[in-house]
C-alpha cells in the first residue's frame, strides 16, 4: 500500500467532474518522467518483498477464531519500535523492517527494511527476514492474537461472530449484507474508495463463486444467509438478481481488498530491461497462482475454486451497465470487457519478438492520450498500455492535492496507474527518487510459512535472472494467458487442467542476451562493510542505505552496473534485427503444471530447468547451493504433486473434521480448529507432511537453522533487541 495522503476526499459526484483533469495531468507527470530517464541505464537489481498478515484473535472458551481489528494500535507500535532501533543502532537500516497499513482493519503489510541485492547470498536471508518481521508483529499483539499469512479469511462475512470487536453487518460505505463497515481501514482513503466504486458502478460490487458439492450440499444450493428482505439501501433491492443459486455471493469490497497475497518488485537496469521482464511475467502470473492457490473457503463455504482472484476483482468492478456492455453506450465511452482488477491486456516491449499477433484482444484505449503519448516519442506498445489503463478514472481525490506542479509530482499519474491492479505492474520511477524502472510480480497467494513465502520469492528472483541472462522467450497470445487465468482457478488445477505455454523457450530471443550476475558477494544492503557471511566478509558494491541513493556515506560510489550484465547498455535493443515467423498457433502448446515448471521430459526443460541452467552458469559453494534447493525442492514438489497446496490441504482438513456435515458448511467450530491447526504447523508445532517437506517441523522448532543464519549473523543484535 503506497503512501496515505490526508485531506478531504471528494464523494464520487463530485470526483467525477475532475476525471479528466486528472487524466490529462497523470499523462502529463508521465511524459515527465519519461523525458527526463528514459534513456537511464546501469541501476543495480534490487529487490523486495511485500507480505500480507491477518491478526487473528482467539476466542477460546467460544471455540472461535476472529479478525482482530487492532490494526491502528498495532501499527503505532511497531512504529514507535522502528524508530527506537534506528536511533540505538544506526547503520542497520536494512534490518529493520516497514509495517504498513492494508484495506483491511486486520491486516499488516511488511517489507524489508532495505531492498535485496543482486547477489545469490542475499536469497540466503530471504526467509530469516520474513521470520523476523512475523516475530517482531507478534510481539506487538495480544496474547490471544497471532499474525497469520492466510490468504482469504474462511468465515469473513458468515453468520456469527468473526471480528474482534464484533459489530454488525451493514454501514454506508460498503452496504454490504454481510459485512460491517468497521471491518475497513478507518483512513478516509478506504472508505471513500469503498463508496466511490459502489456509487460509480452504480450498485453494490457481486462476486459469485461457484459452491463446492459435497455429499450432502443441497441441489440447488440456495444460499439460507443471504438477508434478502433487509431493505436497509436502495441497492438491497437487487440482492435477489445478483445472488446466484449454486454460488457462494458476496456483494463487498472487503472480501476481496481483505485478502492478503505475496507481491515481488525488481528494480531493472533500465526501462528496455523492465519492458522486456514485465512482458515475460505475464504468462507466468497464471501459473503461479495456480502453484500457490489458497483461498478454497468464502464466506464460511467451500467454494469450488481455489484461488482469490477473480474475488478481488469483482470486489473492486467499478464498471457500469454501460461499460460491461449489459446496455447500450449512452453516457460511457468504451464496453471494457474486465475489471480494473484483472491480468494483463497488453504486452510492452518495443522488440520483434514481441509479435502483434500475441496481442490479440484488442483491449479498449483512449485514442486520444496515446496520440499524445506516441507525439512525445512514446513508442506505439508502451503507448497503447498506458492508453488503456488510463480509460478509467480516478476514484479517490483529494480536494487538498487536486493541483499539482507535473515536474515534480506523479500523484496523478499513481492514481489511476495505481488503481490498474493487474497481475504485472510497470511502474516508473518516483519523480526527484534515485528509484529506477521497476516491475511487481502480482498474481501469487501468500503462503502459510515463511519457508514457503521465501521459496516462491527465491524462484521468482532466480527466474528473472535466467529470462535475462539466457534471453528466454515466453511470449504467448493475450487470449492464452487470459486462459490460463481462468483455468488456474479451478478446484486442484494442478492436477485437473493444463495451461497454454509457448514450446520453444529460447527463440527468437527478446533482444540481446546477458552475461551472468557476478558471483562476488557483495553486500546485504545497508549493513557495514565488515559483517561476515559464511567466512566471507561483504562489501558495499550496490548497497543501498538510509539515505536511498546507493552510496555509503565516507566511501566512493561504485560504479554502476546493470543488474544482469557487467556494463552499461541502451535502454532499447537495436532495431535491425528479424525472424522468419511462422504461424503463431505453432508456437505454443497445453501443458500440466508440473511439466511448466519440471519439464516433460520431451526437450521443453520446464521453468525450473531454465533456473537450473543458469544456476550452472555460477560459481556457488555446496552449503549456497544446498540452502537454495531447499526453496526450488517446494516448488518442484508443488508442482508435481508430491506436496499438495494450501487450498487442497485446508479443503481436507474440513472435509475430515468430525463435526462437517458434507453440506459444504465451515461452521465456527471447523474455521477455530482449522485456524488453530493452521498455525500450530507454522510454528512447527504439528507436522504437515503432505503440505511441507518431512523437515520442515524440525527445522522451524531449531533454535538456528541454515537459511536464517544469513540475516541472523548481520542484524542478531537488532532482531534480539
């Protein structure tokens, strides 16, 4: 979540009359920046994480477990505790972690306190990071309450009591039936968020997510706790059209803004790198989130999918009738035919491979800002993906920040590129930042461990290096990976569905190769130049400290170097270059997931086999390389089977409880014994062999073990303190 500006928000009647002020401003900011680095090269890779927790609170004696809504208390806390730390031990910025707020009142966002570097040991401390920020929350809490990485709340918005404090359905924000307003962050930001999307829309958001049949699920499954006759708001009178039988409804932002997820941002070496690595995320996205898939319960009901997506996305629909083509365009411009919450529409590389047939959807954009855009030498694709995010119009204003000086502000460009929530975000650098051109990996689950959280983390980094490094192509038409989309919600999609992905990896390459990260061991960032590692002392040599600009106070910049090759480079690959294409539907084939990721056996090496490979082009010591195929051993074993998902082992684990009634009901006491279960495994207190690998209990109970040593031995005085 980016910075909360305070002010007075403008209610939609009034935000709307300065939609295209904010537009025409937000293009503006862009071209800002754009003129000013796009021809900015040699930034370092940085990297880093952003994980979501859920503050549950239990209800002992009710057998009950809630949503504790003490984010604010929380949050002060941990505030007050980051400053206490840096002002005992400075220097030691990048071991003290940033909690931020999130939609929900229950939940925390953290990250590290400085980026990850370009380095195979910084993956090293990648999961001693992630434990530290879950200790150091739980030590801000009740004893009753513990931070849990769920990714959907099973009993959000059920009958009964699932907050702490509990308080009753309804309010003016949301008009939800089922949820309280109270369950929103109270920063004016959300609510009116919240409100806008209802009233732009024209209705409460609806979401219907198919019911999981068991034995004794009634046929047809007709929800009995929908209140139907509240008449409390106008729009309680469409409950009965929008409510679908064989479906679990939900009809508020908070059920899909209140699920928590992994989110993975690289810094590039230049805006041609960013292009090239946001383009190659895109059919990715898919498939790991049908690797990480989640979220099998909603609303106190086994849904028949197993991911969180499409709830988000409804969640936050702000279309009209008009927009989602249910009537004639009269006051709307464009039919858009998905929610501002969705996957990606377009690719942006500005190279050959990136042939106009894999963007096949033809997705609405306003003809008029990429005629701006391609008038300031904005190029046709990069053009074309910022005039269509910018379709839609800001749904958050603050009277206060309406004006603004575009040279130095991108407040209004953020607000409409900020709220384009798709699975790959390119995001410019920050005006008057030393941030340079960056990418977010979306589409993942949060992971109940931070062994699994840091496994998927460590992939997604060691991809990024073989794409860039092996000049890998996973180009595939927009209508696949759309999907792919579809297909990766489906109830146990790894073994029911097989997914489109392009055959041949390795051609045409996207523009030139790279050579391979060196293999020096640089720096932790912002730790002094003498912590040890291993037996080897580190360096400065990209660090980025407190002050943001990479370099150590006292010390020489180093020189900058891109984050997958050695020296400088253009920020777009040469244009002379050409392929002999054939037809496109020659290029891609169905595979499992397991032979996306493992391979199958036939010559397509899989994604895990493109890691392996560039793995092998490195020097590593046996204990790094053991370290780190104890993260790629959970995906590969995620992907074959042999370890099942959280989605599929929660589905079981109420399917076996004694008190299930197999009509597809998570009652109060079913979510409290989950729950507890839950957590008791991530503190390895109980084995889970079918989820986690058989050494996972002991390795946890450790009171050392090797992936944490790393971040232990440079901030074990801060994380003791």
């Amino acid at each position: 979540m980016g910075l909360l500006a305070l002010g007075t928000p403008l209610p939609w009647s009034e935000a709307r009359h300065h939609a295209d002020y904010v537009r025409h401003h937000g293009i503006n900011q862009f071209l800002k920046i754009w003129n000013r680095l796009k021809d900015r090269t040699g930034d370092v890779l940085l990297w880093g994480d952003e994980i979501e927790y859920m503050v549950i609170s239990y209800d002992d004696p009710a057998k009950n477990a809630r949503l504790s809504l003490r984010q604010t208390e929380i949050l002060l806390d941990l505030q007050e505790d980051a400053k206490r730390r840096m002002k005992e031990m400075p220097g030691r910025e990048a071991c003290i972690p940033v909690f931020h707020p999130e939609y929900g009142r229950y939940m925390l966002e953290s990250t590290p306190g400085m980026p990850y570097g370009a380095t195979i040991e910084d993956l090293l401390t990648v999961e001693g990071n992630m434990a530290f920020r879950r200790k150091l929350a739980k030590s801000r809490m009740k004893p009753n309450e513990v931070p849990l990485t769920l990714t959907s709340f099973p009993r959000l918005g059920a009958p009964g009591i699932f907050t702490d404090p509990y308080y009753e359905p309804g309010g003016d924000a949301a008009r939800s039936l089922f949820l309280p307003d109270e369950i929103t962050n109270p920063h004016v930001r959300f609510p009116t968020l919240t409100a806008n999307i209802r009233r732009r829309r024209g209705s409460t958001v609806s979401m219907n997510m198919p019911i999981y049949f068991d034995k004794a699920t009634p046929r047809p499954f007709v929800d009995p706790n929908i209140p139907r006759n509240r008449g409390k708001f106008p729009e309680d009178d469409n409950v009965n059209e929008e409510a679908l039988d064989d479906h679990i409804y939900m009809d508020a932002m908070g059920f899909g803004m209140g699920c928590c997820c992994l989110q993975i941002t690289f810094q590039a070496c230049s805006i041609g790198e960013a292009r090239r690595m946001y383009d190659a995320f895109v059919p990715v996205g898919p498939i790991m989130l049908a690797l990480s898939a989640a979220a099998p319960i909603f609303r106190g009901l086994l849904a028949d999918v197993d991911c969180r997506w499409d709830v988000i996305a409804g969640s936050v629909d702000d279309r009209t009738r008009e927009e989602r083509g249910l009537e004639p365009l009269k006051n709307d411009r464009f039919i858009i035919p998905k929610s501002r919450y969705d996957s990606v529409d377009s690719y942006i590389y500005d190279d050959p491979s990136n042939r106009p047939e894999y963007n096949d959807t033809n997705p609405p954009i306003d003809e008029g800002i990429k005629k701006k855009l391609v008038e300031e030498g904005v190029d046709e694709k990069l053009a074309n993906h910022f005039a269509h995010l910018f379709i839609r119009d800001p749904i958050v204003i603050f009277e206060e920040t309406l004006k603004q000086d575009d040279e130095c502000s991108s407040d209004h460009f953020e607000n409409i590129q900020s709220t384009n929530w798709q699975t790959v975000r390119f995001k410019p650098p920050p005006p008057g930042s030393p941030i340079g051109w960056r990418v977010e990996f979306r589409s993942m689950e949060v992971q109940l461990t931070d062994y699994e959280n840091a496994a998927f983390a460590v992939f997604i980094v060691l991809l990024t290096r073989a794409i860039m490094n092996l000049g890998l192509n996973f180009y595939l038409p927009i209508s696949k990976v759309n999907e792919n989309m579809h297909r990766a919600h489906r109830r146990d999609a790894i073994h029911t569905q097989k997914f489109f992905f392009r055959k041949d990896l390795f051609s045409p390459q996207p523009g030139h190769g790279c050579d391979p990260v060196p293999t020096a061991l640089t720096s932790l960032n912002g730790l002094p130049a003498h912590i040890v590692i291993n037996g080897a002392s580190t360096n400065t040599n990209g660090a980025i400290n407190g002050n943001g600009n990479g370099h150590v106070p006292g010390r020489a910049s180093p020189a900058p170097t891109c984050s997958s090759h050695s020296n400088s480079r253009a920020h777009t690959p040469t244009q002379d270059r050409s392929f002999d294409f054939g037809p496109v539907e020659e290029e891609y084939a169905e595979f499992t997931i397991n032979e996306i990721i493992n391979g199958d056996g036939k010559g397509f090496p899989g994604l895990m086999g493109v890691v392996e490979k560039y793995l092998g082009t490195l020097t590593l010591s046996p204990s790094v390389r053991k370290e780190l195929e104890k993260n790629l051993m959970l995906i590969r074993r995620r992907a074959d089977g042999s370890l099942i998902t959280t989605a599929t082992w929660m589905r079981n684990f109420v399917r076996s409880h004694p008190a299930y009634n197999f009509d597809s009901v998570v009652s109060e006491e079913i979510n409290y014994d989950l729950i507890q279960r839950l957590d008791a495994i991530e503190r390895g207190e109980v084995a889970a062999p079918d989820l986690l690998p058989e050494w996972y209990q002991e390795a946890r109970t450790a009171s050392s073990k090797a992936t944490g040593d790393a971040f232990q031995a440079c901030c074990g005085d801060v994380a003791s303190a």
